[in-house]
C-alpha cells in the first residue's frame, strides 16, 4: 500500500499521506477515514479519492536540483524500449526523477542503481524515492560515480557535468545492445559524448531536443501558452557493441 | 524467446529473423549458428548479436496507416506513469506501434485491448503485435470502438477520427483517476474532445505538442537537421473523477 | 535629427533624450556636449555615441498593449517585400510597434494610418511614433477602424479581436496584389480569417507561427535559454485578386 | 518599369517576363498586350495582373546555393532597423538572396556590396540581382571577402566557413553602432564568432535561432504541415562600439 493518496477534482490534485487529515481552503478532508474510490463532497468542489501514480507523487516531490522532465523521460523509455526487469545506472541523481521513472519502468524484476557525490541532493533524492515506494528497487549511493565498478547495465544514464571522461567505462558495463543515454543542456557536452561513443564504437542511435508546448482553449481562444520552458536538454543515445 | 534477433554494429542495426540466414551487402549471416552476445566479424562489420528491445522489433513493423511516433508514446508513459498491470484501451489500433508500446510497459500482468474497425489495418497490427511477441497481453478486435463495453480502464487512448463523441463513454468506462487521452493531428478535435471532457466533469491535465529535433554533429560541424517531421499530432490528457 | 541618441557599450545600451544629463550606475553622462562618434569613458564602462536605429527607439517606447514583436514584423518585412512608398493600414494600434516598423521601412514617400478605438492605447502608441519621429509618415486615428474608408493600399494589418469580419472591406480597399495579413495569439481566429479570404477569392500565401530562441554561450556551456517566450501570434498572408 | 510582372490568382502566382507570351496548364497569355491591374480570365483561373514585389521576383531566382531564407531575412531587418541609406556588406552572396532584400530596404540612397569567390555562385547572383532590377543598389564582387577595404558599414552579414577570422576586420569597418550579424548552420561558427565579437569589445545583443511552421486548414482540419524545414542557420548579431 502506497503512502500517499489523491484527492482528484476536476481542477485539482491534492496528493496527501494516508491516514492525515487535509486542510485546504476547499474544506477540511480527514483521509483516514476515506478508501479507493469514495467520492467526497466539500462545498467548493466533488473529490474522488484514488491511488497515485508514479506521475503523481513525484508532483509532490521535493527539487533541490534541477531535474529530468516527464517530456525527456518519456524519451528515454520510448527510445530504449525499456522494459520490466532493466538493470539501470543512473548519474548523478539530482533530485531522483528519473530513478523513480526508471524504477517504476523496471519494476520489481529490474534494478537500478543510482549515484550522487552531493550529500544534500543525495538526501532529497532518497527521500523523494522512499515517497514512492521504490526503495526496493532504487539504490541510491552517496558517491561519485566515477569510479563505479556495478556490471551488466541494460541502460545507464548520465547527467553529469564531464559525462564523456566516462564513456569508455559505461561503454565496458552495459550489456552488448544496451543503452548509453548522456543528458546535459549544453551543446558542448553532446559533442564530446558523441566523440567518446564513436571511439569506443559504439553504435550512436541519436542526438535529440525535445521541445513541448501546452496549448490552452477556452471559449473559442485556442493558443499555445506565451511562455514557458524553451529548453532542458539535449540527450545523446548510443548502445554498446563491443 | 522471441522470434527476432538483432545484429548491432557500430553504423548498422540489423534485425532479423532468429534461424534465418541473412545476406547483406555487410556479408552473409547465418543465425541459426549464433547466440546473444556472439560477436560476428564479416569483412565490412563487427557485429555483436543481441535480443531485440521493443523498440527493435518495432523498428522492422510494417506501417499501413499512419503511427503514434515514440516522441508521443514516450509523453504518454511518463505524463501518466504507466505502469505493470495497467488495462488499458487503444482505438483506433492503426499499425499498433501504440497498442506494442503500451502493450511491453503493461506487461504479463496488465493488458491492452485496441479496436482497428479496417480490415487492412487490423491484419498489419495484427502482425505487428505478433512480431513483438505480445499477443499474450495485447488483444486486437476488428470492430468499430464506438460501442466497446470493457471497464475499468487504467489508460484510453483514442486516435480516432471523432474522439469527443466518445470521451463521454470512455469516462464511464475508466476507473476513477483513469486517464483518457485524445490524439489528433487537427487542433479542432482538441477542442472538442477538451469541451466534452468538461463537461463530464474530467480532471484536464494537459493539451500538449511535442516538437523533436535530431543533431548532427561531425567533426565541429553541428546542427539540428535541416528537414524531417514539423508534426505528428496534439495530445489532450484528462483523469476521470466521475 | 533624433529626439534620442544612444550610448553604447560592450554590455549596454543607453537610449537618452539628446540634450539631457543621464545618471546611471556606471556615472553621469552630459549629453550636450557630446556628438555622435565620440568615446565616452566612465569609471566603469566605456561608450560610443551612435544615432538611435528604430530598433533602438522602439526599445524605449511604452508598452501599453501587447505588441507585435520584432520576430513577427520580421516576416511581414521580408515575405511581403514591403518597400519604400508603400501605403499601409494597420489596425488596431495598440503601443504602435507594428506601425513604427512599417513608417520605417516605407520611408517618407509611404505612409501608414493606424486605427486604434481605445484612448489609452491611442496615447500610448502616438506618443510612441513621435518618439521615432515617424508623425510624419504613420498617422494614427483614435476611431474604430471598422468602418475605414481609405483606399488602394499595399498592404493592410489587423491584430484585432474579429479581423475576419473586416476580409471583405480589406480586399475591397487593397490594390491588386496588395497584401492582407491577419495578427491573432488564437488560432480559431485565423481560421475565421482564412475561410474569409477564401471566400473573397484572394490569393492565400501562408499561415505561419514563428518560434524564435536565443542562445547562451559562455566558456564552453552554449545552451538555448531555459525558459521565455513559448507564443506570441499566428499570421496569415494573402493578396487580392479581384 | 520592372522586367517581370506578376499573373495572380486565388490559386496561384505566375512571374512571368513582361512582354513575352506565357503557355500554361490554364491557357496562353500574351503579357505585351496587358497592363498593371487587367483582369484575365481563362478556362480555368481568373488572374490579375501586378508589379512584382521583391518577394515575387526572388521567387523566380535561381537558387545555385543554400540561401538566407525570407524567415532569417525578417529577422535581420526587424532587429537591426535596417533602414533606407544604409550602406551594407554581404559576403559570401550565395545565391544573392540576401543581398537582393538588403538592397530592396535601403533603397536608391543605400549600397549593398556583396563579395563571392566561387565563379557559379558569383554569375547566378549577379543575375539574381539583376532579375531584381537591383543592380543600381547591390554591387557583386567576384572575389574573396576576406580582404575587403571598404568602410563604413552600418551592416556586415558573414555566411561564410569562418566568419570568425573576420570579425576583427569587419568591426574595424562598421560605424560605430553598425551591426555585423555572423549566420551559419553550425552552433561551433557562432561560438567561435561570439568569442571573436566579445574579444573585440562589441556589444552582443542576442544569438538567435528561428523556427517557422506553416500551417494547414481545410474545412476544420487544422494542423501544422506534417513535415518541413527543421533549421536553417543561427545568427549571432553584435554592434561596434570602439
């Protein structure tokens, strides 16, 4: 049983931990009381109550560090075809998103393992991943990953400021076919992961952006919103040959 | 074990039949002599054999309609946290790229029902889901969608020609805090399906697009490519309260 | 001669009224003494006194509405032509950015009338063109531009809530090959638009939006800006036929 | 008088030479018969006929080589202030294309000198400029640029293999507050240029680059074509100070 619950209306989603009682300026909402599926009506607004997804309660997640959107995460599991059962290394974790996606893609069958050398982001990201339940599959390591020595990778991702100086030693512990995706948002970083995979010859599927607006309607005014995210990063996917 | 295998050389990905002999400008493989992880030394190539990801076997799926791209499955999975043991419904199935996409990320545990009402459509995605190896999990009816009485759906997905006028049974037929999704290439089906799912009460989360852009970089010289897909569709994202 | 002149330097430009004492940060600079060319050394920062461009201007004018963006007045400029002597109508005002930008590339020998109902934009944007000393060359009319009577011109402007209504009336005052452009953040209303032009049997160019990002690069981190501008407006381009 | 004149339709735009008799799929038209604002009717169009705007003839121009798109143009134009009398430098002229929009908006009083070393590239331009009725304006030198010894420029645009070696020389000879503006495909040229422009003390206003969609609607199918253009070039815009 997961830790939290979401209290959905049609304009909003209150994620609150299980058991506690709600306070929200829509009325007062005791959750202990409450099970998968209750409706519940305050005067301003028609709740139901559901189980987070993982989408969910990383809403509520803390970001200490700047972190792997959902539009860029989403990539990285439509391209790689990652699957149930994935052993994954993930670097640095930041604030832990994407090891939570990972995790959740994986599942109980996968691992993944993921480092990070800064002892205040490595904290929010173990407790980011403890909110969703996923210790069990995620590992987080309070150490720099330079000098990882795990083997066998399915996938392992790097967003790190000198990814490149470890591209031979990820290239040495992925799986034959397995994935190396480096993220940065910067240009420069592509390039010298993109010449570190051709030495190593590896098989470069892509370098990509991703660039995604929200669109708003209402009453006959349709437009993307004036402003926004216009970048995160670039990502580069190669996988390991020989 | 799956039905294909795939020949991964640094510029080559080549994914084919397991047991068949297979003859390429590279040189002559016969697979029926090779196991995963074999390395394969043809005069042109060093080839490492490897078990096909999804997106692998997809790669070689024929497409007779127009698909739903990785770029926008992969927003799918990570905006909505798809995970093992969801049920979900997918229509029309097209050449089911989403159907396989949804179908691996579900897996043993979850299922994917998809209606293709065109019989040329059906037999390609069919075959495709076939090819995946996921007619265990990923069921495909040749019938119009537009009286599918299954429930309690984790996940609707609608690429049909008049998604609105079925947002209202799709809401019906999810489970509370279920997502319905609506893709179209035109704006217009958007904002019909957007004003339908307000007017049953759903939980809008988003109207998106998905801009991709892939880089070269060879050499000091890098850029995003100079042409490719400008569009693919607008996805709208909504959760069933009740 | 300009009302302003501007200081420029490495990482600034200062628009000043000619004639007047600037105080910034960087010291105080006595403006009548000065001549375009000189060098101006403060403690801080070293400048050069150069004649305003209209780009220079524009960027001290207020901004009482929402304006036409250099991106977007850009590709009126170059897809049209617009040249010296042409005659244009723009509509509504708003600050009179657009107008300012098409006075400048017409010349004395053009002239645009810009129609603007409401007061306080009317003030704003007159205010504007006489700052760019353009009162010469674009009149501006605190009327409702719905029931304009000028004629033969080369291409008319409408940033306006219902532009599609006023298709019939713009044609009908265009020269042949005049240009008709419609302005709107909302895509329904270029729609409108365009089935209007079609209806008028005018010859429709394009309907075009136009995303721009600005890149940062500093000492080997060169990334697009993270966040900005995701929208400003959609424009269709058409001539008149007959 | 032009040497071209324009046959519009609502479908379609034909530049033909004036005087000639034009055969087309919709019938034979004898232009030495017709004057500026005749309407032809043949079987199947009914056209009007029009002086050509420079966006007319640039469309019958030769296209030798890549050229700066009307969408890079507008922005050149609205950023800089481009205005009549400014005397600018292009280099290399490619097909002319710029050169020919530059002279168009400086008009009579303005000069454009535009420097291209290839022989093809050099004779397509030239009568590029001259089928723009240009040659009055825009100078086209056959040789390299790299030495140039005219001065002062208000504008210096480089599309070039490596504009950054001469950005010394071209700030040398702009005017104070003159614009050079360094276009290329490549983020490395705009990098290296950027570091050239800063090692010179110009004033940086922005690196931009610009992505246009055009857009389709027929009958409430309204959609951003499918595919297209996905980049031209950046461009880097920098003024001179001392």
């Amino acid at each position: 049983m997961q830790k939290y619950i979401v209290l959905l209306s049609s304009t909003r989603r209150v994620v609150v931990e299980r058991g506690k009682t709600h306070y929200g300026d829509f009325g007062i909402i005791d959750t202990s009381t409450v099970e998968v599926g209750d409706v519940i009506r305050t005067k301003k607004e028609t709740f139901v109550v559901v189980e987070p997804t993982i989408s969910d309660t990383l809403s509520i997640c803390r970001r200490g560090a700047q972190i792997v959107t959902a539009k860029d995460a989403g990539q990285i599991m439509a391209i790689t075809g990652l699957s149930s059962g994935w052993k994954c290394l993930d670097a640095g974790s930041g604030s832990g998103f994407l090891a939570i996606q990972l995790g959740n893609a994986v599942g109980p069958k996968g691992r993944v393992i993921t480092y990070e050398k800064r002892k205040d982001f490595f904290t929010t990201a173990k407790k980011n991943i403890e909110r969703c339940g996923l210790e069990g599959i995620v590992t987080i390591k309070n150490q720099d990953v330079a000098t990882f020595r795990e083997k066998n990778f399915d996938l392992i991702f790097f967003d790190l400021k000198h990814s490149h100086t470890l591209v031979e030693r990820a290239n040495a512990r992925l799986k034959p076919g397995g994935w190396l995706i480096v993220y940065s948002p910067h240009i420069e970083a592509q390039i010298a992961a993109l010449e570190e995979m051709r030495n190593n010859h590896m098989h470069v599927h892509a370098t990509i952006e991703t660039i995604q607006r929200k669109w708003k309607s209402n009453h006959g005014y349709t437009h993307p919103e004036p402003s926004g995210i216009t970048h995160t990063g670039f990502m580069t996917f190669a996988r390991k040959v020989v």
